[in-house]
C-alpha cells in the first residue's frame, strides 16, 4: 500500500495524452502529486532551451517516478525524451503506459512504437511498460512496485543514448 503521496511527472504527446494525465489526475488525487510542468510553462514561445532547463532544474528530482504516456507520435516529441533523460539522470524510476490508440499486433508491441529511450530501459529490465487498461486496474500495486524497483533494479538504467540537440519538437 502506498502511505503517502507519490511525486509523479507525467511525460507525454499533449496532443493525445493530456485527458489520460487528467483521469489519472482525477481518480488518483489521493495517490499522487503530480509535478508534471503546466501548460503555460511549456508555451513554444518561451523555447526549447527554456523548457530542458526547467525540466531539469524544477520538476524532476530523485524522488519523482515518471510515467511515460505513450500514444502514436510520443516516440518523436523532443521533450519525452528529454524527460526520460532526465528522469533517468536523477534515477527515477520510469513506466510506459500505452495508451489504447496504440495496436498491438497478437498482443505484442512493437519497440518502434515507444520513445527509444523508454525501450532501451525496458529491455535493461529497469523499466516496465503495462498496457492502459492494466495500468488503471492495478494502479495503487503499481505504484508501490515502482517505489521498489527503483533501489532494487537501478544498475539496470541504460541512459547511453544521445539526447537530441536540434531545437524541432520532434525528431521524427
């Protein structure tokens, strides 16, 4: 059972995942804090260097458990993986959650279809990737099996990937 609240960010394509990040804000209130950067903070007028550094520097620090919503086109939003960068920098614990847009052929899914990041960790087995609908259903066991999985499988992290240096938001 989680005792208190856990600091979440919630790293996502704002065009498809922003009413997921919202039910869970909503039916999950009492189990998490969400630290995710408001709307407002993320204005494009502001730039890209402005948002890494906030990122950085504001929202994401040892404590915080990060969770990756992916739909069709978060594999190729510079600031997902950024946040998963980061994330993994300060080790944070990181889950995928595939969003129901997201066709897994015979139940399988496919790595291409999840930021690249997000897959190495995954496959390093410091990572899980849980589809929506179990990821609702076992939310509360979720959470505490994340909290342990952060000390017990850390040597596991794999952030050798380079991080984009262009300023487009995404790279694909």
């Amino acid at each position: 059972m989680v005792a208190t609240q856990q600091k979440v960010y919630f790293s996502y394509s704002h065009r498809e995942g922003k009413k997921f990040k919202v039910f869970l804000e909503e039916n999950f209130k009492d189990l998490i804090s969400n630290k995710t950067v408001s709307d407002d903070e993320l204005n494009p007028k502001r730039g890209a260097d402005y948002r890494e550094k906030l990122v950085n520097e504001e929202y994401i620090d040892e404590n915080t458990l990060l969770i990756v919503l992916v739909g069709k086109s978060t594999r190729c939003k510079k600031h997902v993986d950024w946040e998963i960068y980061t994330a993994l920098k300060n080790n944070c614990y990181v889950i995928g959650v595939i969003l129901p847009e997201i066709k897994m052929p015979n139940g399988r899914l496919v790595y291409g279809d999840i930021p690249a990041r997000l897959a190495d960790n995954v496959k390093s087995g410091y990572s899980k990737l849980y589809t929506w609908n179990y990821f609702i259903n076992y939310f509360e066991e979720i959470l505490d099996t994340a909290y342990q999985n952060k000390i017990d499988l850390k040597d596991n992290i794999n952030n050798k990937r380079s991080i984009w240096l262009t300023t487009d938001e995404e790279y694909c």
